[in-house]
C-alpha cells in the first residue's frame, strides 16, 4: 500500500519538526536507563524554558493533552470546591465536565464562541474559589484568552487569591506563555499542536504554592502527582533518588527533547515572532479571498485561524477537496459551528511562508471552482 | 553526541519489531483523517485476534499499561462496591491501590510473591464481589497465574459470577490468551512488552455483559470508555459515526498496527511457540549457569524470567557491567527483592535464540570476573 503524506493544516496534530520524527525512529531505551534518564531531565529543562517557569515539578505526562487537564483538575479538586471556569470554547467546556466529576461546585463565566474572555468578569464570579481556569488559547474557535490579566487580578486579590489553571495546549511554543512572569499555578499543553511533536504527551507544570495545596490521595492513580513527580522528578530538590511509577513512554518523550531543542536552537521568541508573521499573513490572505474571519478581532490567534464558510459553499466538500486534490488537511468546526467555520492552523513546523502560500493557494482554486 | 543502542532484556521496554520502529517515522495522519481511520479500524480488528475476543469494544486507549488498569476499574467500580483482588506481585497490589481509590471495598487475596495464585481460595474470598481481578503475568515476579482457572469457576457460580478483569500487560501475544474462549471480562496490556512496540498505549477489550453494568460517568472523562468509544469505536454496530473525543496518539498506533500486523503475518501460534522455546532456553541455560530461579516450577513465565542473585554477588554491579560492556538491560528485582532477584524478558522481537545466547553468554563472562 502507498504511503499517504499530508499537510496538517488543522487544529492538530501538525507535521512534527523533523527532529522530532527522526528521533522516534532512534533505537529505544529502557525508562530507567542512565541515558534516558538524562533525556527526560533535558525534557523537563527544556520544557521549563517554553512555559517560562523555574517551577521544579515541570514534566511531560504520559498522555494526550486532555490527560493534562485531567492531571491539573483531579490533583487540586476535593469534593465540595468551587471551581470558576471562564467557558468561551469546547475547551472552556469540558474543563466544566472533568471538574464537575471531581465533585467541584463549578461556577461558569460564559462568553460567546469567537470572544474573548471578560477577565473582570470571571474575577468576580466568586469572592473565594479554590480554582479559576481558563483556556490561553482556544481551539475551537481560534481565540486567545488574556490570561496574564486574569492573573494579575487574582494576585492583586481578587477572588480571594485563588490559584489560578491555564491550558496551554495550543499556545505554548506558538504565542507567548509566561507561567512564572503572569503568576500561573498549574498549566499543560499537547505535543502536536505548536511543539511540532506527534500527539501522545501533556508537557505539565504546576507551582510550589499549588503543590503544597494538592490532594494527597487523588482519585486517580495515572495521574497522582506525588507519585510521578517520584520517578520524573529526579531534578527536584529533595526528591530523594527516582522510583518506579509507570513505564514513561521513551519514543515520545525522546521526540519531544529534540523537537524542544529544535525550537530553542531557533530561540523562542523568533519561534513566537514566525508564528506571528505567518497567522497575519494568512488571515490577510483570507480576507484577500473575500472571506470572514470567525474570531473577534484583536482575540486572533496567528497559530490556529478560524474562518466563516461562504453560505453558499459546502464547507466539507472544499475541506475533502484540500484533503484529496492537495494533501492538505484543514479542520472543520465545533458543535453549531461544525459546517460554517473552517479552522486553518499553522502550528510549529508548520508556521512557514510555504505552507500559507499554498494553503491560500488551494483554497483560492478550489473555491474558484 | 552518539546514540546508544541497547539489548532490552529487562521486564519491558523490549526492542520494538523492526515494523513497528518503521512505522514511527511515516510522515503523520490527523486523527480524523479516513486513511488514520482505516488504520485505527484495523488496529481494533487485530487486537481483536491477538485477545482472541469479539468484543466490538476493543482499542488502544492512549496512555501506558497503567491507564489501562484505571481505566478498567474506573469504568466498572461504583463506591461501595466489593472487588477481590489477587495479589502475589506488585501489580496486583497496584491493582488494590487503583480499586480503593475508585471507592472500592477491596478484598485482597494474598499468595508469597514467586508462586501463582490458588484460584479456589480467589473463588472462595468473597460470595458476591461485583469484580474479581487477577494479573496473568506477574511483571514484578515472572509468575503466570491461572486465569482460565479462575475464569470457569466464575462461569460456574462461584462468587456469584463476578466480572472477571485480568491485567495482560506481559502476556499478551507472548503466551496464550483467549478472552472469549475462558470468559474474561475486561482486560488490558500495554504495547512495550510481547507486542513489540515502544511504551504508550494501552490495548484494551470488554465484554459487552460488563459494557452493560459500567458506569455511565465515571470520575475519569479521559479515560470514560463511553465517550472514547465514541471516536474510537467505528466499528461497533450502531454507534453512529466517530464524535472527537482526544486526539488519539496516531504515530504510536500507526506502530501498534505494524507491530500487529508483522505478528499476524508470523502467526500467533509461532510467536507463542517462539516465546515458549526461548523461554525454556533461557531457563535451563541459566540453571546450568548453577543459577536458581525465583519464580515457582510449573508457573514460569516464558517472556520474563525471575533469577536469584547468587548471595555472594551485587546483583546492582552484574546489571550495571551488562549495560556498560554488552549494551544489554536485565532488570533488578521489585520491592524487598530488589537486590536478591534479576528479571529477564525475552519479549516480542527479543524472543530470539540469539538473543537468549548473547545474554547467556554475557551473564556468564560476568559471573566468571
């Protein structure tokens, strides 16, 4: 059977940073191996440096994204807590679904798909919830949130100083993240998304101050912390000598080193300022075409684009069109929006001026037609 | 820096199937792409053969072996409910840790690590638990434990026909399995052990008796076998097309497919027979090696043997000199056998004679010094 190669032009996975494909196919290593062990704590260095964070408990999990928000909500959510989630995506959303089976009291700030959160709005939902969350960057509707304002307002006081959750899993290596410099306690992001990595890993920190507040026996034995942070954590101070939790996923893990090696060879704000360029020249370029973005202006993320489908267009047959004719995967839309936005993302490998080219070149045909 | 190579000898990671590394690197599918369905579709089909099940519930859930054991008990166990565990090794007593904290009232029948667990006295704990869980291979004890033993007497009455849940981790597609021919409820591996793939994923299946007494919304959502199946379970009569749940991990899959299929193309049967010869090898090797083996006659497992480090040996500087000189990972022993035992896998494309002459012959170049 051919192989079949694509541009991934979605909301992720994109096309991985070579590196990153060239190190799964290295020969493996046992988890407890002196080498690998030196990957992982280079992982868990380098991971530091793209959240902007000094915070000793940074690590990839051994799971998708989603597993991340699992981790952040079952470690810091006992029965009873109130939870403040800003909901302005499906993301926002199901941060409402995991913290509610945590037996989190949720209290939902609710904004339209495609605004951006109202940060003083979330910050006066509550006078003293043990959480607010939000999402930096959401993916179903291509907005960035402004999470730096969020927790500014809560280190001023604000809703009693609650610890404050950011999904970063499409905005970490693609805009900027500042976990320590804005005050973040706990956040995670994906592998395929702006970190050019296949999917598989949920990249996590969490601060000092939320440590010291997590749950000792979380419901959940996969994603318990403490445990983890016994074998993952080799780099913390005190941690005493690594312990066996569960088999970490090496092949990842090592595609994830060399994609961030990659990433901080090129240095990351050039990464950032390419993810920039490229998302401005292709939302000009759509508007160009004569379309509409979906996300309000000034909310746009330059890594994931969301445009309104013509209403006299199929929005599926265009995207099966791209998929067929050009290799080019482009995501469809959310819940109400699945057949009247398009979500283009130039994600990691993927935020070159070749790839916008030939994306607003195929689409330009392919609508022309 | 170079790249090291290794022999993984140990209780798993194994080196991969050269199929299964191959397919690392193929350039990325999107999750949603039909040709990652296909793949996706065929995975479940030839997990299905290897479990030796028709379960339509039948997939790789994305995380290791572990996620697999949470996911069982988290989509089956209720607070309040009885669940008797077997526990001779350190799975099963991970087995309890995962059950209580789903609110389990644990009944844990325990056996001295090194021999396999009585059936009758498992039958006999308790008359009517809502789940009875075993491990079939023992990782931490190279002891294989009497499932279909287990299975018949459920089937028959005993424990008034509990759901019966065994942990495949090392077993599957190494020794025999056979879901459906003994009556196995819900079980999981993990893809670094006899399958021949890198550490990430974890095949699982479940019957549809326990599909029909799950919980409907478990405290997990990443792991809410309900809403994976959703996306995952395409082929499952009248589940009505795939809903996104996570991204499934599509390059580890890819190389699970592979590594499957590279296995089919052997033939289960050859591989088992594989194992067993190499197995068998292995061991009377060693014992001519003037070694004793850990794990009790009758109960050996064949993919991972259970050695007595001789008392006037450091067992530590044994496994560090193999590594250093040959490139080859053995495993120490677990818990209060740390020291005292070494663990030998011979697992997946490791289940070689030339594999088992390369560590004989290193084991033995050492133990001469």
């Amino acid at each position: 059977m051919s192989v079949v190669a694509r541009t991934l032009l979605g909301p992720g996975p994109s096309n991985p940073y070579p590196e990153a494909t060239a190190a799964l196919g290295l020969p493996l290593l046992g988890h407890l191996d002196p080498v690998f062990l030196g990957v992982m704590d280079g992982t868990c260095e380098r991971l530091r440096t793209v959240f902007g964070t000094a915070n000793p408990r940074t690590l990839p999990l051994s799971g998708t994204g989603s597993a991340g928000m699992e981790a952040a909500f079952v470690n810091l959510v006992r029965p009873g807590d109130t939870v403040v989630v800003a909901v302005n995506g499906l993301f926002g959303e199901r941060m409402v679904d995991v913290a509610g089976r945590c037996g989190a009291d949720v209290v939902r700030v609710d904004t339209p798909w495609g605004r951006a959160v109202d940060p003083d709005r979330v910050l006066a939902a509550h006078p003293a919830p043990t959480l607010v969350a939000v999402v930096h960057a959401e993916t179903s509707t291509g907005v960035r949130n402004d999470v730096a304002a969020l927790a500014a307002g809560l280190r001023s006081g604000a809703a009693g100083g609650a610890l404050l959750l950011a999904d970063c899993v499409t905005s970490l290596a693609g805009i900027d993240v500042a976990i320590d410099g804005w005050g973040v306690d706990v956040a995670y992001s994906a592998t395929q998304k702006c970190l050019g990595v296949a999917p598989g890993l949920a990249p996590f920190t969490i601060s000092d101050r939320a440590w010291e507040r997590r749950v000792r026996r979380p419901r959940s034995w996969y994603l318990d912390l403490g445990l983890i942070g016994e074998y993952a954590g080799g780099a913390v101070a005190g941690s005493g000598g690594r312990t066996y939790h569960h088999t970490a996923p090496v092949a990842m893990v090592a595609s994830l080193h060399a994609a961030l090696g990659r990433i901080l060879d090129e240095g990351l704000p050039a990464v950032v300022a390419r993810h920039e360029a490229c998302g401005r020249a292709l939302q000009e370029g759509l508007l160009a075409l004569g379309l509409e973005l979906f996300a309000e202006e000034g909310a746009r993320l330059p890594e994931l684009t969301t445009v309104r489908v013509p209403s006299d267009v199929d929005g599926a047959a265009v995207r099966r069109e791209l998929l067929e004719r050009y290799g080019i995967e482009i995501g469809g839309g959310v819940g109400e929006y699945a057949a009247t936005v398009w979500r283009i993302g130039l994600m990691g490998h993927n935020a070159r001026p070749d790839t916008v080219t030939l994306v607003l070149g195929a689409l330009g045909e392919v609508l022309k037609r």
